[in-house]
C-alpha cells in the first residue's frame, strides 16, 4: 500500500517515480524494483550502481 502512495505522490507532483543506474537523483534512499535492495546516497552528484544484490538497474526513492 505504501508503494501505491508514493507512486501516487509522485505522479502528482509531476516527478517520474524510477531511477535508472548512472542518474544523479539526489541525496537519499532508493529501493531496487526487482528485488527491494535499499542503496543511499549522500550527495547530490551520486551516481545510481547497479543494485549490488540482483544487478538490475532501476529504483524507487523512498520518500
């Protein structure tokens, strides 16, 4: 439920709610889509790795 919530969030605000690795989307935390690996960043200029656990390439931030 709380996904839907910030999907909805989100898409209200006019922000696109995914990630792809290499974006540089700000301080936080970001969830990987495939297997929910958290991956924080702690500067604006971090770049998004692969997620280290499933090696997928998108995610959700945790808001």
């Amino acid at each position: 439920m709380q996904d839907l919530k910030s999907l909805k969030f989100f898409l209200e605000e006019g922000r696109d709610p995914m990630y792809a690795k290499d974006e540089k989307p700000g301080e936080g935390t970001y969830i990987c889509t495939m297997c929910y690996s958290e991956i924080i960043l702690k500067s604006n200029s971090d770049r998004l790795p692969r997620c280290p656990d499933c090696n997928a390439t998108f995610y959700n931030e945790v808001i």
